[in-house]
C-alpha cells in the first residue's frame, strides 16, 4: 500500500491478483504445467495491448533501482504509457507470458519454493507467512548533481 500511495502521486496504479491455479499437494510436471498455461491465459487475458510487460522471473535480469528507473523512464519517452510487472504464482510463470515480456527482471536468484520441492520452473518463493518489511527509499529530483547523494536525478536508497 505504501508504494501504491507513492506512485499515485505520478501514475495511475491498479493491482489486480489473479487466483493460483490449484494443483494437488505432490503434483506432477503435467499437472504443474497445465496450472502455469491456465494461470498464463488469465494473465494474458487481462493485459493491454499497448502496455509494457515486465515478467517477474528467475531468468530474467537484475537491476538497480536507478537502472530500472532509468528503463521506465526510456519506455515513456518511446510512447509506452502502460506498464504491467506481472509477479508468477508458486510455480512461476508460464512460457508465453514470459514470450510476451518486453522485459524479463528478477529480484535474485533464490528460486526455493516452501512447497514447491525441486520446481525447476518455480521464480518467488512463498512469502505468506514472513512478516513485511518497508525498504526506505529517497526520490532526488535535483537537475544537476545532488549535494546531499553526489548522484544525478533518480531514485536511490537511503
């Protein structure tokens, strides 16, 4: 909520949580595939032709908050007015969501899943169960070089 209320001060933020497919409690590599594809259609279903896509996924590329600041910012100049970040379930994400990414980010290379075992597909862990956490962050909106970060314009960690 705190980040949602951050950004609505500069973009128009919808959050939308599709259901998980349900799989049974030691599900097989069909039974996992078949939940990603279902999960993936009612991903697909719900994202706007025009919007920038990026995939939340274990494969995908980590960036600094400058950098991914830095390709939003890129994107708006190029015309992209909507940004989808679609996070996987469980299991992760099914491979024609992550076709239809312009950009595949992932958080780390952590994979484990509680309750997903030795899922090679599986990109978040579940985090149900952990408390949350707010991470501080400072937005410098300074032109030149700023006297108090020593960084150009963007955003940074305090």
């Amino acid at each position: 909520e705190e980040y949602t209320k951050r950004l609505g001060a500069f973009a128009k933020v919808q959050i939308l949580e599709l259901p998980e497919a349900r799989v049974p409690q030691n599900p097989s590599e069909a039974q996992i595939a078949a939940a990603l594809k279902e999960e993936g259609q009612a991903i697909l279903a719900k994202i706007a032709p025009q919007s920038f896509v990026t995939a939340m996924c274990i494969e995908g590329q980590m960036l600094s908050s400058e950098q991914l600041a830095q390709q939003i910012a890129r994107q708006s100049v190029q015309g992209s007015g909507q940004f989808a970040f679609i996070i996987g379930g469980s299991w992760g994400l099914d491979g024609a969501v992550k076709a239809r990414a312009d950009l595949k980010l992932s958080m780390s290379r952590i994979s484990a899943s509680a309750g997903a075992g030795d899922a090679a597909g599986a990109d978040l862990p579940r985090v149900r169960d952990q408390q949350p956490h707010q991470v501080p962050q400072v937005i410098c909106k300074n032109d030149k070089k700023c006297t108090k970060c020593g960084r150009q314009n963007g955003l940074i960690s305090s």
